[in-house]
C-alpha cells in the first residue's frame, strides 16, 4: 500500500508575534482526523485542515485545489 504524495500549502502563525508565514508540506497523507480536524502524514505531522491552502499532486491530473 503507497500513499500519494502531495504537496500542502499552509499558514503557519508566527509564535512569537502577530502574523506568519506560508509552509508547504511534502510528504504522503496517513490520514485526515475528523477529530482533531487535522491532516496526519505518515511522519506523523499534523496540520489543521483550516490552515490548508492548497494541496497539490500527480494524482490529481494537474489540478489543484485552493481555499
């Protein structure tokens, strides 16, 4: 079983001060929680789904998705 990998673009607030920064994320998708409304990767980074801008991929065919 091989998870795609994907690239997830995120907003990653700064900790010290107002603001942040765009991350992407490479890697492979373990799963999405429900309940911490997170998207887990198989390193086990999770980032929250209302951070995601987008998430790229080759299993989308050239599309890809914003919010």
């Amino acid at each position: 079983d091989c998870a795609p990998t994907v690239s997830l673009t995120y907003f990653l607030p700064d900790k010290r001060k107002e603001g942040g920064e765009y991350v992407t994320k490479l890697g492979e998708i373990k799963e999405i929680d429900a309940y911490t409304r997170s998207v887990v990767f198989t390193d086990k980074t999770a980032i929250p789904i209302d951070s995601v801008r987008a998430i790229t991929s080759p299993i989308f065919d050239s599309y890809s998705f914003e919010v």
